[in-house]
C-alpha cells in the first residue's frame, strides 16, 4: 500500500479500486458530486477488464448507476465487463478504525448480483459483525436514512425543549421518564448540529427527489434554529444583571461541532459567532482542540485564566475538559452560564451563584411535586 498523487496510475495497477472522498452542497443546497466525478474519470482512464471498484463515500441514492457507471463505461468497458458495488462508510470522526473492523455490520449493493457478491466477499474479511448484502441505490439510501434519522429525532428534541421552556417543566427530566417505555427514543436537545454528515444528509433527499420532503426541511430549520435560541437565553441571562448583548463580552466554549474531535464543519459555535456579533457583542472564545486557531472564525483567542471581563458563557461542544472546569475559581465579571451541551450540573453550578440556563433545563421544577 503506498500513498500516490497519479490516479490514473494508481487504477491501471489496481485490481480493486475504492472511492471515499467528501461530496458537498452548493450555495442552494444542493448536492455537489464534482469530486466523486473527476475522480471516477480518472479512474475510467485506467479501468481494465476484471476491475472492480467501490463507491464508500455518501451519495444521494442512484448516484452509483445514474453517476458513476455511466463515467466508468467511458473506459469502453461495459457493465458486467468490471465490478461496481456501494459499500457505505459507517464510521463516526475519532474511531474510524474500530467503526470498520466491527461496530456495526457493512452493508454492501452491487449493480448486480456478482458485483454484490464480490463485495461481500471483500468486507466479511475485515468486518467482525458480519456483511448485510442488498442493491447499490438501496446501500445508499441506508446510510443517508440514518443520518435523517438523527436529524429528525434532534429537532423533536429540541422543539419538545422549548415547548417545556414553555410549559414550566424540565425537558431533560421529561424525556428521561419518556424514555423508559421501550418505544420512545427522545434525544438530547442541544444548540444545534454540526459536522460533515447530519446537517448535509438531507439534502441529498430534499434536493434531487420531486416527493415532498416537508418533515426533513422542517427538521433541518428547527436545528439551525438553535444556535439563534442559545443566544436569546444569553441575552435572557444578561438582562436578568441589566446588561444588554450589545455592550458584553462573551466566552464561548468549544469550536469543534463535537466534543474529543477537531473538526468545525457545520458547527453551530460557528452559527453563535455570526449572531452574536452581529447584535453587536464582543466574542471570545476557547477550545482545547483548536486553540489560537479560534481566530479564523471570528472570535478572540482567550485562556480560562484571563476571564475577569467576560460576562456570559455558553458552551457549544461537550468536551471533556469543560466538565471538569472548577466553576467557584473561574474569575467572571458576571456569573452567566448557558449550557448548550448539558454538561454541567445545574445544582452545583447554581449553587457556586451562577445565572444557569440550559436548552431545555428547568432545574427549579425538576422532580418537584
């Protein structure tokens, strides 16, 4: 195995070849397969008969036939003269490499019933959990549909937290209790969803299919959403000292869209920049992970020893080191706290003078009769 620029190169010597490479939105949200394209050209530059190759990357479902057949028969190939499958990653960042070997079984989808065998052959070699086989349209909408999954369920979560806000209860006591009858999955609220894969995924539906997709799109809103609603409960917060957001500092905790991994693609942190700033607040921020690197994102690199001017804190990812933070010795012009990730203990963290809000959160009411 070697590492190689020339992919042309790399496929004429190659029996079997295996796409996973990013695929993106435009400007409108719609798929963007130039990636997937330039390199499936060039591997039909080197394409040979007897080749089998392997889509891993996520695609809208019918990008394997529709796509990236039609690209590879350019070689002059046709169907059934080389192998084509769809073998969706199911990995999540920070354990890949325990996601492949055996956290979950590897769905694999030929364009035909050799191609899908040839896979499977390829994947019970390496996955411990087994090969579950099926069509390639089919293996792709698999891995999109458990993102949207996820997606709706987050935005039932947070839409239930607000309605809690409303009805003077705690959501997170609410949905626990819920959660004890085996048939209710109500998910964690939070200040929105980031990364490469569950605020992308939708699209990849919403997009390309004429059926409407209302649910997905309304899920999609109520999850951007809650970057805005974490920085109304910082201004919530702020008012309860007679501060305006306009005229404070505030220190955001966590950059990265989830805690332990360094990646900022979609995450909302980055959405509650944007807000914050553009109603006029000072910004700063601190992430373990990234560090001064904060900076390229609009906010102020600051340590948590240099926090006398701060006046709010929101924490937008669930580090590990901020749930060990000793909140009695941080120095804070105001004691404001909103835990977007619901990490911190309220109880504790009230009880040490703090303003606390949560996404969701209604301490005060929690298993009161």
């Amino acid at each position: 195995l070697r590492a190689t620029a020339d992919l042309v190169g790399a496929a004429k010597e190659s029996d079997v070849m295996i796409i996973i490479v990013p695929t993106f939105l435009d400007s409108d949200n719609n798929p963007d397969l130039s990636i997937v394209e330039s390199v499936c050209k060039n591997i039909s530059k080197g394409l040979e008969k007897g080749d089998f190759v392997i889509s891993e990357c996520t695609l809208p479902p019918r990008t394997t036939k529709e796509v990236i057949l039609p690209i590879l028969e350019n070689s002059g190939l046709n169907r059934g003269e080389f192998g084509l499958a769809h073998c969706p990653e199911r990995t999540s960042s920070g354990r890949a490499i325990e996601d492949i070997t055996g956290a979950y079984p590897k769905v694999v989808g030929g364009i035909d019933k050799k191609s899908t065998e040839t896979a499977e052959a390829i994947y019970s070699v390496i996955n411990k959990k087994g090969v579950i086989t099926t069509d390639a349209t089919t293996a792709e909408a698999v891995k999109v549909f458990e993102g949207l999954y996820r997606d709706v369920n987050i935005a039932l979560a947070n839409e239930l937290a607000r309605v809690c806000m409303e009805l003077d209860i705690d959501a997170i006591e609410a949905f626990e209790v819920a959660n004890t009858q085996p048939y209710s999955h109500i998910h964690k609220p939070g200040c929105g969803v980031g990364g490469h894969c569950i605020p992308i995924y939708p699209y990849f539906i919403i997009s390309p299919l004429k059926t409407n997709t209302e649910l997905l799109q309304v899920a999609r809103k109520i999850n951007d959403e809650m970057a805005l609603y974490t920085v109304k409960l910082a201004e919530d917060g702020l008012e309860k000292v007679g501060m305006k957001l306009e005229d404070s500092n505030l220190l955001l905790l966590g950059l990265t869209y989830r805690g332990g991994v360094k990646e900022t693609r979609k995450s909302p942190a980055i959405a509650i920049i944007n807000i914050l700033k553009n109603k006029g607040a000072m910004v700063f921020a601190y992430d373990p992970l990234l560090q001064a690197d904060v900076e390229q994102f609009g906010a102020k690199y600051i340590t948590l020893e240099n926090t006398k001017d701060i006046d709010a804190v929101i924490i937008a990812t669930d580090h590990k080191e901020f749930k060990v933070i000793d909140w009695n010795k941080l120095n804070l012009r105001h004691k404001i706290l909103i835990d977007g990730r619901q990490i911190i203990n309220p109880k504790k963290i009230i009880e040490a003078g703090y303003i606390y809000k949560g996404i969701g959160v209604n301490y005060a009411n929690r298993g009161s009769a």
